[in-house]
C-alpha cells in the first residue's frame, strides 16, 4: 500500500510539472480588484477596519510578497467587534506556488508555533470545511491564534500538500489551470477563543459564498 502511494504522488507530481509546461497562466478576468469586490465587507456582528488609502482593504501586503507568490490578487482585511479584532487574509492564484503556509513565516518574525493541528468547521453553506490552526506567542508574551484553510476545485484542504495534489490531478485531467484561494484567519486581541476564531471562519465562508457567486 505504502508502494503503491508513492507511485501515485511521483506519478501526479510529474504530471503537474508537465501540465504546468504545457499551460500558461489562465485566461481569466479575476484580478486583485474582482477578488477585492467579491469578498465580504461584513460579516455577522462584524465590521472591516478600511484604511485610509482603500475602503476595500485595511492595509496592503508588501511588494515583496507579491513578487514571491505572483498571485491573482492578495486581500487583506481585519474585521471588529468591540475589543475582539480578526484579521483575515484571501488570497487568489493558480498555481500553488501563489499560495503560502503560516507556519512558514510567523517564526521569521519572532513567533514561536505550537504544533500544528486539524480541525472542522461547520459551515451552513459549504458544509464541514477542514482548517489547520495552531496558537503562537512572541518575546514579549503576546499571543495570537490562527486557522487557515485552501480551496481548489476538488474542495477544501487544510494543507499545501493536499491542495497542490488536488490542484495538479484536476490540471492534468481537465488540461486547464485551476484557481485555487488561500484563507487565513488570526485574532489580534486575547479577547477571542479557538471557538470565537473558527465561528468567524465559519460565517466568513458563508458570506463569502455569497459575495462571489460561489467563487470564494
């Protein structure tokens, strides 16, 4: 079994390496600005914290990140209720090299992970959506939780790994490029739980399918 598993990963890898030789960026309308429009402002008991240079977002990622993942668009919002603060992340792209991995960069800037775990968050309109989440805490004792999941056309995953295989195997079948989106969900106050985090991320998902005609 463990034999046969390997073979199939080696086989889609490869698989994906050629696809991604054969195809070129897909054809698409959807840019930072579609992505923007197409999430939502407002979510239940929630309002987004716009900045001052854009209504559509609360602060803008910087270029460097941009010309590392080479997305679509990347959409940064922190939404408020009260002294309870989230900030979410979405981002767009069709490849999963436009997508990153929290755990890759938060101890980059000091942050110390604890292990990271599987979870399912109910959703009305998405149903049971798997999330990956752990909690980090800095040298000056604050700490944050995270939840992050990824999308693509075969549903959700809580890993990369998965995703890419998902995005790969449906490329190499249909013979176009799939467009995958990357959510992340971090609170900035010691006010919201692990159950306050995932019921944001749970009502954020519906809405957003709303928002987007089902896209996001």
């Amino acid at each position: 079994m463990r034999t046969r598993l390997i073979i199939l990963v080696a086989v889609l890898a490869l698989a994906g390496f050629a696809s991604l030789a054969r195809h070129g960026k897909l054809d698409t309308t959807m840019n930072e600005a579609w992505v923007a429009k197409a999430l939502p402002l407002e979510v239940p008991g929630y309002k987004m914290r716009a900045s001052d240079a854009n209504p559509m977002e609360s602060y803008h990622m910087d270029d460097e990140t941009y010309k590392k993942l080479k997305p679509y668009g990347i959409v940064a919002r922190i939404f408020e209720q009260g002294n309870k603060a989230i900030d979410t992340v979405v981002i767009a792209g069709d490849s999963p090299d436009n997508f990153h991995d929290p755990t890759w960069c938060l101890p980059g800037q000091g942050w110390k992970l604890d292990d990271r775990k599987d979870m399912v968050v109910h959703t009305q309109s998405r149903g049971d959506v798997p999330f990956s989440y752990f909690s980090a805490t800095n040298a000056s004792g604050d700490k944050l939780l995270v939840a992050y999941t990824f999308k693509a056309g075969g549903g959700y995953h809580a890993t990369i790994t998965k995703l890419t295989l998902d995005m790969w195997s449906k490329e190499f079948f249909s013979g176009q490029k799939q467009v995958g989106a990357f959510y992340r969900f971090l609170t900035l106050d010691s006010n919201t739980s692990l159950d306050g985090l995932t019921k944001f991320a749970a009502d954020y998902l519906d809405k957003a399918k709303n928002t987007s005609g089902g896209v996001f």
